[in-house]
C-alpha cells in the first residue's frame, strides 16, 4: 500500500477502517472515543488568557464598612480545541502577570499589554513541537498543553519515540503493533463566535523510509459525516531544485535566485490543497526517503472554508516488510536541539521549526462594509455636517404606509440628494435618470412601513440605527426589507448581522441531557424556513448561508456543551500517567501531600488509593520492559491492585519466565522527580536491588 501519490490524483476516502467509517449523525464520533485530559496537569503549562480585575471606587458608609466596586474583563473563547480546551483570538490581550516574560518581543505594546502583532494574518494558530512536546497557541512560545496526547482528540497505537543517539523524536506507531491502526485526531471549532473558517493552512510534517510505509492524512468539516484524504504530491528532482528549504545532493543545482522563487510560487499554487513532499538521498541505513517540504504550510482552505470547525486525522501505515516496520514512518519529526519553548523574543518565528502547525483564518459569517467615501465626502464637504430635515435639505420623500405603523402622522422626510445618491443605489438610479421624481426632487414610496424608511434615511446621516437597544427580531426582519428597496448596502449587511444574532442558539441556555449521546432538540423548522423565505425576497443570500450552517452545527454545538458539562471521569483515560510504571507506593518521592486526588490530581478518582502523582521527565515506551519481563518491574504484585487496573490488561506476569531481560535502550534514564517539601523515607538494611539503587528507582 502506498498512500502517498505523486500525481494529482488521489484517492477521496482513507484506507485506515477508523477513517473510513460514516458518521450516524451530525453528533456521533465515528467511532472515535473523544478522550479528556484534565487542564493544567503539568506545572509548565501556562494560561495564556484569563480574566481580568479592574478594582474601581472605594465608598465608605455611616457604619464605617467600605464597598469596592470590581470589574472583571472575561476573555471570551472563539472555539474550542478537542472540545475542552477553548481556543481565543490572537487580538485577545495576554495575561498581564505574563507579560514580564514578553520583555523585547514584538508581542509586547508601549502599554504593557501582550498582543498578537498586528502583522500575523492568522485568527487562530496551534502548533506542536515534539522537541519539547509541547504545543503553543497564537504564536506564543510558552506552552499552552504538555504532552503530544494532552493535545489529541483521539489517539490510538502511538507513543513519543526519541532517539538519544540520533538526537531526533516524532510520533510513531506503538511497538509491536503494526497490525493495528495507528492514528491521531485534532478537532477544531468555532461555532461559538459565529465566524466561518476563511483559510487553513497546515504543516503537516512526516517522514517515511520504506516503500511499503506511508501516511494518511485526512480531513472532515464537522456538518459532514466521512473522511476525505488529502493527497500528497512527491516533488520530482527539478521542482525540488527550486525549494531553498530542501537540502540538495551534490549532484543537483539550484537555479539562478530571481527565477527560483517565482517557480517555487507558480509550483505551490499549482498543488494548492495537497501536502508537498520530496525523495531525499538514501544513506547507509535507508535506501527510500521521503520528507515532507520543511516548515511549509499546505493551503487545506478548499476542504473547510464556509464551516465553523472540523476534524484532522494522521493515519499511520507502517511498512510491510523489514527490521523495525513500525519506525519507518514518523510524524512531526524534529531535532532535539529545536526547543520553541521560552523563545519569545523571537515571536512567531520561533515556531517556524514545529512539526504540526494550525492556523486559521476566521471571517465574520456576514461581514458590514465600512461606510462609502463618497458618502463621508457628502456629508463634510460644506461644513457644519449636514443633518436630516434641516433647512439646506433639497430632496422630499413621503412614504404611503398602508398598515400605518406610527400612527396618524407620518410627515415627509427631507434629506439632501448629494447623501442619497452617495448611500442608496435607487435613489442614485433614480436620480440620474430622466423621470418626473428626478427634476422635481420629491418621490413617493408607496407600501413600505413608514418607520422604517424613517430609520434607513437617519443611518445614513448617523451611520448607527437609533434606540438600537429596544428594536426586537421582527424590527429588525422590517427593516432588512425596507434597506433592501431602497439599496442601502452597509445597512442591509447590518440587519443580516442582527438577525443573525437574535436566532442565534446559547448552548449554555440549553438544559442538558443525562447521555449526551441522545438526541438533541433541533431549531424549529418553521421559523428557520420562514426567516430563510424573508431573506430570500431580500436579497440577503449570506444571511441564508448563515441560517444553513446555524442549522447544521447547532446539534454539533448542543452535544459539545453537554460533553462539557458531564462529570470528567466519563472521558478520562484508565491508564497511569505517561511518567508512572509502577505502584505510586514505591515512589513516596513522587506523591504531593494532601488528600487523596484521583490518578491526575483533579479530584476525579473515586478510590482513596489513587493518589496525585507529581508531574516529572516522561518515561517513554521504548526504554519500559515489554509484557514479557514485566515480573522485572515487580514480582509479587497483585493483579487487582492499582498496576493492573490502570495498565488494563499489562498484567504482572511472564508467559515466557526464562526469557533474560532487555538490553537497555542507548541514552541515560530520567530519574524520578523529588519533592524537596517531603522527606524522602530512606530504604532499611538488605532492601535494595541488585545494582544498588532503592527498590521503585525509575
């Protein structure tokens, strides 16, 4: 099998069985377990955005008690990433606590707050570096989530393999299971800020080094229920020549400065929506190399644009044949010397060597035009500004209202000609062309709600709709069809905006179900279809798309909030951390003091057993005895006890109980974290192992 292609052909679905597999509905996984992992489980994590105080006037009262009043700024997500963690919008001023961290950054303002700069064209941006096997959110080099599975949606037969000889680490399939699918998930949404995705570019970083092996990357927008695969296309020995970020053979050349980049450009808009790669030179080990183009960000926009979110899955494929199959793709590979961590000085140039990185461009789902020069010039051209109805107005509109909706006195609206023709396009129609309305300078309007033509004329002048505040959804659906005879285009796209908002659902309005795999309770059809039907008579197609997709993500949106709001245990891994292999007991130097907590320190273990262990260097699988010399690690344990309920079916025992153990994997072993708050019980007389150090060392 060979997944990747070097045409531009491509196959639409996944091999991977998982990928390949419909969605029921709009809320089902598809099989994928949505996975939770608690926030801040690591010291090292940072939260980038949190509220903020802003302490105001101190009164003081007869009885001498003194009241404060306090403001808060709440930093409001514009998504969520994996469905837990809330993803914001890079103009989202950092905590201020942090921003001594940003001193020489660009990121930090002449105020003191910490900003995205202004030159990043991306809303919202993830990236992972399995260097430090961290990720980072909106540019920031201070880590937003510890650990490659923190960041995952799903994940399955993968680990962190790092190569001390080598200096490399990426994401590879689990040892020993090759016959089993390997894949990654990251699930993106923004459906809460009502904005649609208008670019996505990805690095999407592999490596593979046998013909055999191969890598799947797939995508689904959340309204859709499959998988598509995104084709890769292997460069061939002359397009690559024209990549400064591919590292020739001594046989190629590059050519001449001036024509290689306007190549390189012609050459990736020719593959736009495809992920490039290229043949390396093969070396002593590998004759079949295939790296995907460094740090360069694939054009996936075709795949989203117009949807709130959606879903990016790695499938690993390893090779068939050889020593070490499932070492022969690798993703997200990088150099242990390429730490992102701390370089803020750098900004989002640091994160340019991340294996994974996910930015997003986001657009309003109906966007306001600012207001027309030729309207401004209008209105200032002869100062003091002019006003509606005062004496320099030259142009006289009655409006026949049938339904009478102001009651008996509806006067005529004088306005100046030189505004209406510079903001509404019938009138500017009406006046350039020769009919009787034109040389008289009056018009009637015939069937149209007083009030509301009153409204359009006054915007025009004020550039706002007065007593904004107390106009209702039917105000507002009025209006939009008034603006839309009269042709007045900021505030026809305005009264998309608020109509929008009105209907607009509140998940947190919503009283959840107990299962949040019930069905949810759907918009009503008839108010959706009548406001579609009102739109369409007014000319208002994005207010349409808009109600489409409201429609189409509000179970997804209902079902996210319900996952939310369920207790965290349900979603939990039953698995030790990655940095615990043994009974916690037998590391009294790693337990943090204080009650008993559950496996992650968040309360959510019910036993009393299951003490908080404290976060420490990552013991990864290939330096941790297999199945078969598991008696190694503790003989005499019991398999009901913690060992065996977080390692599920590891159990304590050797099928095969002559095999010698393994040679020791090259590169030193992390030891185990110290609480310096704690003294550490020093082992009695005749307890230590074999090579002197104390029982439960890692």
């Amino acid at each position: 099998m060979q997944p990747t292609v070097d045409a531009t052909t491509a196959l639409e679905r996944p091999t991977a069985p998982l990928l390949r597999r419909e969605r029921d509905s709009a809320i089902d996984f598809g099989g994928l377990d949505p996975q939770y992992h608690p926030p801040m489980h690591y010291p090292t994590e940072v939260e980038l955005y949190e509220p903020t105080l802003d302490t105001g006037s101190i009164q003081r009262r007869s009885n001498e008690q003194e009241t404060a009043t306090v403001s808060a700024e709440v930093p409001l997500p514009c998504g969520h990433f994996n469905i837990w963690r809330p993803l914001h919008d890079r103009r989202v001023p950092v905590a201020a606590r942090l921003a001594r961290f940003f001193t020489g950054s660009a990121a930090l303002q002449s105020d003191g707050r910490v900003v995205a700069p202004a030159s990043s064209t991306w809303d919202s941006r993830i990236s992972y570096s399995s260097a430090d096997d961290e990720y980072f959110e909106n540019g920031h080099a201070l880590p937003l989530i510890k650990g490659w599975e923190h960041g995952m949606l799903a994940s399955r037969n993968i680990f962190r393999k790092i190569e001390h000889d080598w200096q490399m680490t990426y994401l590879a399939p689990s040892l020993g299971n090759a016959d089993q699918q390997s894949l990654a998930v990251w699930r993106f949404n923004y459906a809460e800020s009502r904005r649609a995705i208008e670019r996505f570019h990805a690095v999407l970083g592999f490596s593979l080094f046998a013909e055999t092996a191969g890598v799947e990357w797939c995508i689904r927008p959340l309204s859709k229920r499959c998988f598509r695969q995104i084709p890769i296309r292997i460069l061939t020995a002359e397009e690559t020549a024209y990549f400064p970020e591919i590292e020739l053979g001594h046989d190629q050349h590059r050519p001449a400065s001036g024509r290689s980049l306007d190549e390189r450009a012609r050459i990736i808009e020719q593959y736009r929506g495809q992920i490039l790669a290229y043949r390396a030179r093969g070396d002593d080990f590998n004759s079949y190399i295939v790296h995907s183009v460094p740090a360069l960000a694939a054009d996936l926009s075709a795949y989203v644009e117009g949807e709130y979110g959606f879903e990016l899955a790695v499938s690993f494929l390893p090779a068939t044949e050889g020593r070490d199959v499932w070492q022969k793709v690798q993703v997200a590979r990088q150099s242990l010397r390429q730490l992102i961590s701390g370089r803020l000085r750098e900004g989002e140039d640091a994160l340019a060597q991340c294996g994974l990185d996910f930015r997003i461009k986001l657009r309003n789902s109906i966007v306001v035009p600012p207001v027309a020069p030729a309207l401004i010039q209008a209105l200032t051209a002869q100062p003091p500004r002019l006003q509606m109805d005062d004496a320099r107005c030259d142009f006289t509109i009655h409006v026949r209202d049938p339904e009478n909706t102001v009651g008996s006195l509806q006067p005529p609206i004088r306005a100046h000609e030189s505004v209406l023709r510079a903001g509404s396009e019938y009138f500017a129609a009406l006046l350039e062309s020769e009919m009787a309305e034109a040389a008289s300078k009056h018009v009637e309007l015939d069937a149209m709600p007083y009030g509301a033509v009153r409204l359009a004329i006054c915007f025009l002048y004020a550039d706002e709709v007065p007593h904004v505040d107390a106009m209702d959804l039917s105000d507002w659906i009025t209006l939009l069809s008034a603006t839309s005879r009269l042709s007045i285009p900021r505030l026809h796209q305005l009264c998309q905006a608020r109509i929008l908002r009105e209907v607009a659902y509140d998940p947190l309005d919503i009283e959840h179900d107990p299962s949040y795999k019930d069905l949810v309770t759907y918009p009503d059809t008839e108010v959706a279809e009548s406001l579609q039907a009102v739109a369409d008579d007014s000319d208002a197609q994005d207010l349409v798309q808009a109600l489409d997709r409201l429609i189409a993500y509000y179970p997804i949106a209902v079902c996210e909030n319900r996952i939310r709001s369920r207790p965290a245990q349900e979603f939990s891994r039953s698995t030790a951390p990655p940095f615990f292999r043994d009974d916690p007991r037998d590391h009294p130097e790693a337990m943090l003091g204080g009650p008993p907590l559950g496996p992650f320190g968040h309360g959510i273990g019910d036993e009393a057993d299951e003490w908080a262990l404290m976060p420490g260097p990552v013991l990864h699988p290939e330096i941790i005895p297999d199945i078969r010399h598991a008696r190694h690690i503790r003989r005499e344990h019991p398999r009901n006890g913690f060992f065996a309920r977080h390692l599920g079916n590891w159990l304590p025992f050797a099928p095969n109980g002559d095999a010698d153990p393994p040679a020791p994997q090259p590169g030193p072993v992390p030891e185990a974290p110290r609480n310096t708050h704690r003294p550490v019980p020093q082992p009695e007389s005749g307890s230590e192992s074999d090579d002197g150090s104390a029982p439960g060392a890692a």
